[in-house]
C-alpha cells in the first residue's frame, strides 16, 4: 500500500456528494426535517449542522493534507444519517401505501433503493482516512 495524495473519480464524487447535499441543507432546510427520526429533538438545528459537517467533509476530502481526517469524519457522518435516510424510507413507505400512486411506490423504490449506496460512499470514505490506494 502506498500513500496515495492524487483525487480519483469515486473520492471527487463523494466530495462532490457531500457539497451539493451539504448546501441543500443549509438553503432548503425544511426539505430534511421530515427525515430526521422523531426521537431526535430540534430538527432544524440537526439539518443545518449535518449541512455543515457535509461541506466541511467535502472540502476536507479533496485536499491531501486533510483528507484522512475528512474520510474518516465522512465514514462517520455517513453511518450517523443512515437514521435518517431509514426514516425517509419508513415515510415514505407509509405514503405509498396510503396514496396507491405510481409517484408514491416510485418515490419508495428509490428511497429504498438509497439505502444500499451507503456502503460504497463508505467505503470509499473509509480508503481516504487510510490515506492508501487499498
């Protein structure tokens, strides 16, 4: 293994991921709050300091100084929203079921199939915070 300083596609998509979702946060907040687990209080404030954790991990993973702390801050901060993104599924689940819609059962399929993708951003979190090509 060696130390590997040059952006490859997946870590700029990632990066990328995380300033365009990090910015959503922070403009249209109230785009999130329904997803925050309601055993959560204050959701806002949830919103915005995950929208700031996102621009600060993606900047933080396209520089070569700070890129293992960012990966490994990424890796973190992708497993600490999974609750939300399981809660946007369980809505909107409960949605389709109610409204019986094309719209609705697609809006589902895609928040389920969401769910998966976390592992790949993960690990390709996780390969920046070794600071490796492994």
């Amino acid at each position: 293994m060696r130390t590997d300083s040059t952006l490859d596609l997946p870590l700029v998509g990632l990066a990328a991921l995380f300033l365009g979702s990090g910015t959503l946060h922070l403009v249209r907040p109230q785009v999130f709050e329904p997803i925050v687990p309601p055993q959560l209080p204050e959701p806002r404030k949830i919103v915005e300091v995950s929208g700031v954790a996102e621009i600060v991990c993606g900047l933080g993973l396209l520089h070569p100084k700070t890129r293992r702390i960012a990966g490994l801050a990424s890796a973190a901060l992708l497993v600490g929203v999974l609750p939300g993104n399981v809660q946007m599924s369980v809505d909107a689940g409960k949605r389709a079921h109610r409204k019986r819609t094309p719209k609705s059962a697609a809006f589902f399929a895609g928040t389920l199939a969401r769910l998966p993708l976390q592992w790949p951003m993960i690990k390709v979190a996780l390969r920046a915070g070794k600071g490796t090509d492994a």
